[in-house]
C-alpha cells in the first residue's frame, strides 16, 4: 500500500441529523484505523460537508494522492455515476490531485455477520420479551433499500438469502423501500399468508433516516391487522464492528490495487434485460441542486429525503406494460 494518501469517505446524505452524526463515525472509525493519515468525510446531497468540501480540506493539509471510498452497501447509481462524475470533476479541476476511487461494500462475508448478529440481537431480545418462538416457525424479511439498477436490486435478495439459510429461519422473504418491487407494506400482506408465527423485519441499511422509519410504520401498521403473528423489528447496521471493519478493507483494497467493482451485470456497461438503451449513458452527477443545502431545511420542493431512488433518467417502464407491479419507478413508501 502507497503510504501517501489520505481518505475521504463518500456518504449520499439525509436530512435526517441522526444519519449525519451516524456516517460521521465510519470517518472517525477510519482515522482511528489509519492514524497517521488525513480523513475527510462528504455528501453528495442534502448534508454538509458536500464532497468537494471535504476533498479541499485534505489538498489544503498537502494531501495530493486521495482514496475515496463511496459509503454505500452497493453498487447503483450513486456509487457508478454520481459519486465518480463528483471525483472526476474535482480532479479535472485541481491538477496534481489523484483521486482513487474505491468500491462499494458489497457482498461481503464481514457485512452478513455483521447483518446476522442484528438480526439475532432482535430475535434474542423478542425471545426474552415474548416467550422463545423456534427459528423454523420464524419468517425473515430482509428490505433493502430499493433501486433503479436491478444489479444492485439482486444482492439485496442474495443477502437475504444468505441470512435465512445461515440463520436456520423457516423461511425468507425480500422487500425493498421504494423504487421496486415488492414494497414493505404489501409484501408483509403477503407474508402473514404463509403461517408463520413470527416475522422478522430487518432493514438491510447502513444508517437511520426517514426509510427506516417508514419501514417500521409500516411494519406496525401490518401488525395492528394481525394481531396473533409477532412482529419484531430488528435494528439496521450502523456502527457494527464488522461494518466498520470492511470498510476499512475497502481503503486498503485501493492500496493494494484490488479495487475492482463488480461491472459483470452493470446496465452501464452490458445490455442488461430490459435496460438496453441505458449502455454507456453519459457519466454525470445529478446532485447539483440539493447539494450542501443541509439538514433541517424546507427549501427544496421534491422531498429526495435520504433519496428513496437512483437518478436514473431512463425511467421507462418495464417490457411488458401490464407488468402486475406496475411501472420499474415505484415512488418510496408514503411519498
């Protein structure tokens, strides 16, 4: 690994100061791991310090070969295009800076033990509270956080699958925040069908905001309906040390020139079913308007609060129009 660089971590952003403060500690959790080097932290939207902001502060320190890191479980929008059109830009801009990008967390076996023990830390606690409900009698809905790239859509199943079977549940089921389908409250619906006394719901997301809390409204909105099915709801990562750990994977990974983001089935790149005319689209960020703009303010008409979807432009809907789900832009949940 170079030993000259420093490290700027690449958050979305959210109005939602909780999620700030929460990001702010994989900044900390790295400066502690890599003490001798600069770390910097920014947002794309929404939150300051935007990127650029925390890009200037390490060039300012004498910083002049970057490791960025983008702080995203996968890779969708934000991670292929608007985080590197942001790094991009500022490297075009400020001659002898190299900036290295990094990739997402991925599937990763660090992040399903880190999922697994939030998950059980639920059951173990609705065991104490409840009376003891054996696993096999035990359905797992794992949501993620919903996306225009069915790419990143798919490991959010493959996570869920991974847990269910490792965990030893009856069964396992996906829902998603928004974007696609199936969303939380009619996936639920359809859950309560399959017998099983309880259900637990794990949000498969790094930080808290305003999906979270959704995800659990209308986790209790389906549990007021069905009173006999135990409904638990389990937390979502945060500062787990296995999270904080792979990231700090991911800086090394740059160092070592293993930084390779899984480009196999990115609509980008391939004609990826159904999404064909999106092969090569320009790369650039959508952010601009809602950058810095901050948490706590009403200045911003469209709510993309802790953005419940990608900017993907090529909203077409899916091949066949009568598709029962509808069209591929679901809005989020409650929008």
């Amino acid at each position: 690994m170079s030993e000259d660089f420093g490290i700027m971590v690449c958050g979305h952003g959210s109005r939602d100061e909780g999620a700030v403060r929460e990001f702010a500690v994989v900044a900390e959790a790295l400066r502690a791991r890599f003490s001798d080097k600069e770390v910097e932290h920014g947002f794309l939207e929404f939150a300051t310090p935007i990127i650029r902001d925390g890009l200037d502060k390490l060039v300012a320190r004498g910083v002049k070969r970057i490791y960025a890191v983008p702080g995203m479980l996968f890779a969708a929008g934000h991670a292929k295009n608007d985080i590197p059109s942001v790094l991009n830009t500022y490297a075009a801009q400020n001659p002898g800076v190299e900036i290295i990008y990094g990739r997402e967390l991925g599937i990763d076996l660090k992040m399903i033990r880190a999922a697994g023990e939030r998950v059980m830390q639920a059951v173990e606690a609705a065991d104490a509270e409840h009376g003891e409900v054996p696993l096999e009698e035990t359905m797992l809905m794992t949501v993620g956080r919903g996306a225009s790239d069915p790419d990143a859509n798919s490991n959010v199943s493959k996570v869920s699958r991974m847990l269910c079977e490792g965990l030893g549940f009856g069964w396992g089921e996906t829902a998603y925040s928004g974007v696609t389908f199936p969303l939380v409250q009619p996936a639920l619906e359809h859950a309560v069908k399959l017998g099983y006394h309880r259900i637990v719901v794990f949000p498969y997301f790094l930080f808290t905001g305003i999906l979270i809390k959704r995800i659990y409204n209308h986790t209790d909105m389906v549990a007021a309906q069905y009173p006999d099915i135990q409904f638990v709801k389990a937390p979502y990562l945060n500062d787990h040390p296995q999270v904080l750990e792979t990231f700090a994977d991911r800086v090394i990974e740059i160092g070592e020139g293993t930084n390779l983001m899984n480009c196999q089935m990115c609509k980008y790149r391939e004609q990826a079913l159904g999404f064909e005319t999106e092969v090569g689209l320009v790369q650039e960020s959508h952010h601009h308007h809602v950058e810095g703009i901050g948490t706590g303010t009403d200045d911003h008409a469209h709510d993309h609060d802790n953005h419940d979807h990608d900017h993907d432009h090529g909203h077409h809907p899916y091949p066949h129009a009568d598709h029962p789900h509808g069209p591929k832009t679901l809005p989020a949940e409650g929008d």
